[in-house]
C-alpha cells in the first residue's frame, strides 16, 4: 500500500476559524494550528496534501500555512451537507489511491520519542494494507464527543495493538456503548475511540460518491466506515499519543498547556504552573 497524499477537512462554521490561530509548539515556535498539523502529516513521509475549506478561507489558510514546504490544494466545500460530503470533494486529489486524512480541530502529541502518531498510523496501514483508524483508550464522559468502534485484538505489541473493527458508531451514549462497543482487555468503562485520524482505500471514497448522489443532507463518516467494515479488512491502531480536542471549551488552552509540557521548557512550565496554583488560592 502506497500513502503519498493527505486529507485534511476544514469547513465546517463551527471550526473554520481555529486552524489559523497561533500556539507555541513543543519546539518553542510560534506556529498556526493548521502548520503544526501539516507538520504532524509530514512526519509520516507525506509531501501532498489537501485542505477542504470554507468558501473563501482558501486564502487564510495559505496564509497560516506559509511556513510549510508540503505542496497544499485547497478545495471549497460550498454546499453545507456534512463531513463526509466535505471529505468526498477531495475524491478527484487521491485518484482511487489510499489515504492519510486528519480533522482539523485535534492537535496530536505523540508518547513514543521516534514516531509520531501519524507515522505510527501510517506505517502500520502499509504493513496491513488496508484501512486502519486510530484510536484512543476513552472515558465513558468523554465519548460523547467522538465516534467509537467495537473490535477484537488481531494482532500488535501490546504498547501497538491492532483490533479488527466490527462496529461503528458516532457519538454514542454512554448506555449504547455499554450495549455494543464493549472491546475485551480495556478497563471498565473505557471504549476506543476516533483519534481524528485515518488511513483510508478508496473504497471509502466510491462509499461516500453513492451518498453524495443520493442527495443526502446530512453526510457523516462513520456510517460509511461501519459501512467498509462489512466489505474489507479494517482495522483501528491504539496509538501511543494524545489527541486535543480545540474545538472543546478551554480546548486551546489544554492544546497550548500539552504542548508546552511535550517541549524543552517543561519544567518552566510546570514551575510557572504551581506558582499560578498558589497565587489563585490566595
């Protein structure tokens, strides 16, 4: 399986305006969302990528992302029919290839000093070749916010398991998950999933063409990955890393706090944290 090109959606109202705001990264450099993301894309040895964007943003993002070397295409989403239909328009950009595709609104920080989460990814869908999501261990309070699968353990180190996935749901409520996205081995009341990152065929995309074509309002990904599950081998990789959440309350803040924790200056950080901490119970 060859992956050399990237996905990355970013259209929606809600979320169009985050990729562009400034953080300082774990190097210590002030860096746009959108950038630290590409940066997180090339990692993974990912040299083309496109960014689906909100009419007009096109320009911003070019902008935000001038300290990249990646080549970027920008596609306009401007019809308001959903997630999947937004990650459909970049259907002509893959070219029936497999792909690495990242929302916009997570930041990634990866525990394992070699890889970083979208090379772990991306290194084990070509070892598999086939679709592999990431996924992340996540409390039942949390869930809400993400979509989440049900799988068995297929293979993998225990720090990389690897679960054949056979269920998907999104957003699911803590009682569903309880009913049908238990997964053997996690601790009560934690369930697997969505990181914001995925490696997907192309079967996913001729999926998302037959929802597109229907005239459906409302397209979302995870129907149409339950959907792949059931037609090919797919798979869901624990990473060993951190997603965060920015489009969350505070999601900025805690995005900004992890990675300075994740850098050099950690332990500045942390003195200035308890110092913050003693003057606020003052």
């Amino acid at each position: 399986m060859k992956i050399n090109k990237a996905v990355i959606t970013a259209a929606s109202p809600e979320h169009r305006t985050l990729p562009i705001q400034s953080l300082i990264d774990h190097d210590g450099v002030e860096r746009s969302v959108i950038e630290i993301l590409l940066n997180e894309v090339q990692s993974a040895g990912i040299e083309d990528v496109c960014v689906i964007v909100h009419p007009g943003d096109a320009e911003a993002y070019q902008q935000a992302a001038s300290g990249t070397s990646l080549k970027l295409h920008f596609i306009e989403q401007t019809e308001r029919r959903g997630y999947g239909h937004a990650l459909s328009l970049a259907a002509d950009f893959t070219a029936g290839e497999s792909f690495l595709h990242s929302v916009c609104d997570h930041l990634f920080i990866s525990r394992d000093p070699d890889k970083s989460c979208a090379r772990q990814l991306v290194e084990s869908a070509k070892r598999e070749g086939c679709a592999i999501s990431a996924v992340q261990s996540t409390r039942e309070t949390e869930i809400q916010h993400y979509g989440a699968v049900a799988g068995d353990l297929q293979r993998g180190s225990s720090a990389h398991p690897l679960y054949a996935i056979r269920e998907v749901i999104e957003k699911p409520t803590p009682t569903i998950a309880e009913q049908k996205l238990i997964v053997p081995g996690l601790r009560s009341g934690r369930y697997l999933t969505f990181f914001g990152m995925h490696v997907l065929t192309p079967t996913v995309m001729t999926l998302l063409k037959h929802q597109t074509d229907s005239g459906a309002d409302n397209i979302q990904l995870s129907p149409v990955l339950a959907e792949l599950a059931k037609r090919e081998q797919y798979g869901a990789l624990l990473i060993q890393g951190d997603r965060h959440h920015v489009s969350l309350k505070y999601g900025l803040f805690r995005a900004q706090l992890a990675l300075a924790l994740a850098g050099q200056e950690r332990e500045q950080i942390l003195s200035d944290l308890l110092e913050l901490v003693a003057h606020s119970r003052r």
